[in-house]
C-alpha cells in the first residue's frame, strides 16, 4: 500500500495526539478520535485548553477535508474531529496516544491503553497497522496490547495485523522543541512495517527518525529518557538538602561545579508532570517483574518524592523563626503548574505542600494564572484565588513555577512586612529570599 493511501485513526487528543493528527491532517486522510466529547466540541469550535495546537494548521486540516468532500475528490485528505467510534472503521493506520498514568500504588495503570486496544480491535482489518505512542515498559505492547487486539479483532497478529511503537516527546509549553522539530524514534513488529512506519513519520518530520532494531527498544528508550533525568534530578535535590544542612546555597555550588567542563547543570526542584515523575515506574514495574530491583531507579523517585514536605517544613521553620504564629497564618503559593507558562497540572508537587501547610494549619492561597481552577478544582480538590489581593498580608510566600508574569511580582513588598520568601526556582532576586533548594 502506498503511503498516500493510510487512513490515519489518531486515538486520544491530548497533549500528544492532538498536534500529531494536525500535522498528518496535512498530508493525509485523518481521523481525530477522543472518547471524551466536550474535547472533541471544543477543538471543532477552534479551541484547544492545552495550548499546545496549532489552530491555524487545525483549520487548515479540517478545511483540506471539507474541501475535498466538495469537490467530490476519492480520496480527500484532511482532518476530522469526533467521538463517534464507527468513524474509526475508515482507517487502516492507528496511532494509539492515550494516557499511561500510575495508580496509587506507583503501578502502571494500563486501563486506558488497554481500553483504546479493545476499541481499536473491533474495528481492525486485515493488513491494519496499530502505532502505539503511549508510554510503556519494554514489552508492554507484544505482551498487553496485541493479545486484546487480537481477542476482539478476531484476527492474528503479524499475520493479519501488525504493530510499531514510536514514543512520543512532547514538552508541554515548549515552542521550540515542537512535534516536527524533534527526531522521532520508530520501530515496527516486522522489518517491512518498521520501514512504513519509519517512513510515516519521515514524512512530517524536519529532523528525520531514528529507527530502533525491535520495539522492545524504543519501548525501552522511552522509559529511560525520562528516568535519567529523574535520577540527575535526585541527585541535585538530595544535594540541595545537604547544602541547606551545612548553610550554603545550592545554586552557588552548582555554579562552581559547573565551570568543570564535563559538568552536568541539573537543577534541584519539584519533580511532577506527565513524564519524568511517571516513567521511572513503569520501568522499575518490568525490572521487578523480571526479578531484579531497581535501586537507583527507586531511590531516585524517593527522594524526588520527598521534596515537597522538606520545602514546607523548611517553610513553617523559618516562619517560627520570625515568630510568626503557624496556627491559621496566610501563605501565598505561587504557581501551581508541574512547569513555567503552560496549564499543565498533571502530577503537580505543588499542592502537596500546600496540603502540608494546611494540615499544621496555616491558610493558603494558591495563585496562578495558568492554570485552570475547574481542573485544579477537580483533580486536587484546591481552590485558587482570582488574583492576589495588595492589602492582604501573608506571613510566608512560596514562588513555585517560574511564570513569566511572576518574574515582576513585588517580593520586596512582603519581604518588608516580615514574610518569609521561598523560592523554589530559583528566579526571585537572592537578597529578598530566605531560602532557596
């Protein structure tokens, strides 16, 4: 099949699907799939609440469709949005986007993949091919997905269906590192479709691919990427609680560090988002499977996880210090995002030390203009405050995510009323903080 023949099913419009159906909408027939039906209304009414669409490419995308159905083309490339799952019997190429979040017990929690396999499966052809982009342990595709696709398609795998797995690297907020920016990895579950995956992705790509010898493998990479950040993150934050011990500034030792040439400039902070605070579990889920433990992998997470209570009670010390009652004192946060200028809250940090503050019970504000307080509302059971109120005083003001609006907040001010100031990021003027990781 050539390519200009794939009919393209993009499963879950999220941060990852989205602007990966815009961009295939370009060039091919495309579906946009979401279970979720106020995403699909919002994005056919030209909105995206994640920020990270290009609206313009969107309509661009759907209007080549609507174009196409009008001129009474064959084949019409372009994009449509919907939730209707027979649409999805149209297509012969599945890009599989979903979330693969952890539960409460730090396991994956394939329901959502598992879920979009058994919906793909009813719909599956002979000779379909099913991309998966979602984040998994090496293995989870052949050993989770395949045997629900092929339970429900009725159909056999590599002989009847194939499978890739191309991960996905999307950086919520970045505009710089952007889907056709990036160099994708692809792989595919015979030599033949590795090549037409390859070369489906190549097709929308600036930087090209680089292709993995099995999925196994980019499986694999997916998870480490990730994990080593986390690692080198630890090892900063666990720096930063040594340096607070022996009374000096983290960020000036990594600056001195830093003038070694092989020196890596990680910085200490909150570790959250959809990556970084997950993916580290899934692959210590396989490692364990396997019989051995990851230490390093763990450790890591331990101490990533651990930072939120030390900069709440780094807080609540230094406020008995001014002596400040703690008892029904106000706090400002500021920032709520797992990261400077994008609404993404997933996995946020923040409100864990805002939950610990209230539970010695101080009042806290969370102000951030970012985020949306329905979700925040939802998801953590946190209000957050319209605006900060200039005649209101604040006993401690903890800066969290780097927001650009932030950058001009007046610390001063409430540096001169006796408020402690605690900067998370490091970006407030060092003579007006108390402490800093």
């Amino acid at each position: 099949m050539d390519l200009t023949e794939r009919v393209i099913a993009v499963v879950g419009l999220g941060y990852v699907g989205l602007p990966l159906a815009i961009e295939y909408g370009k060039k091919y027939r495309v579906i946009g799939f979401d279970i979720y039906e106020p995403r699909v209304a919002e994005l056919r009414a030209g909105k995206d609440h994640t920020l990270e669409a290009d609206l313009v490419g969107m309509k661009q995308a759907r209007d080549l469709y609507e174009q196409g159905v009008k001129n009474k083309e064959q084949r019409p490339i372009g994009l449509t949005l919907t939730s209707d799952v027979n649409e999805l019997k149209q297509a012969n190429t599945y890009i599989v986007t979903v979330p693969t979040p952890i539960d409460r017990f730090n396991t994956p929690d394939l329901k959502p993949l598992l879920s979009a396999s058994e919906l793909i499966g009813k719909t599956l052809n002979r000779g379909d091919i099913v991309i998966y982009e979602s984040t998994v342990y090496p293995g989870c595709t052949e050993e989770d997905c395949v045997p629900v696709l092929e339970q429900f398609s009725g159909l056999k795998f590599n002989e009847d269906f194939y499978c890739g797995y191309s991960p996905e690297r999307i950086n919520p907020g970045d505009k710089v590192n952007t889907l056709t920016k990036i160099k994708k990895i692809t792989s595919g579950s015979t030599p033949e479709v590795a090549d037409i995956v390859d070369a489906l992705y190549n097709s929308i790509l600036q930087n090209g691919t680089h292709r993995a010898p099995n999925m196994k493998v980019a499986e694999a990479a997916k998870a480490v990427e990730n994990s080593q950040r986390d690692v080198n993150i630890s090892f900063m934050n666990e720096l930063a609680l040594i340096c607070d011990r022996v009374g000096i500034d983290t960020n000036d030792v990594i600056e001195a560090a830093g003038t070694k040439w092989n020196f890596l400039k990680y910085r200490p902070g909150l570790v959250g988002g959809h990556c970084i605070s997950v993916d580290p579990y899934y692959l210590a889920h396989k490692a364990k499977a396997l019989g051995y433990d990851p230490q390093v992998i763990l450790s890591g997470r331990a101490v990533n996880n651990s930072i939120a209570k030390f900069i709440a009670d780094k807080t609540l010390k230094l406020m008995i210090q001014k002596d400040h009652k703690i008892k029904d004192s106000n706090v400002l946060i500021l920032g709520v995002t797992f990261k400077e200028n994008c609404p993404d809250c997933r996995n946020t940090k923040v409100v864990d030390i805002a939950s610990e503050l209230e539970d010695f019970g101080c009042k806290v504000d969370i102000y951030d203009p970012w985020a949306s307080p329905a979700v925040v509302k939802h998801e953590y059971g946190k209000e957050l405050i319209a605006e900060v109120t200039p005649a209101k005083k604040y006993e401690a003001v903890v800066a969290c995510v780097a927001h650009d609006q932030f950058k001009s907040f007046d610390f001063a001010k409430y540096r001169e009323q006796g408020a402690v100031i605690f900067d998370v990021k490091g970006f407030v003027d060092r003579n007006l903080v108390d402490a800093r990781l």
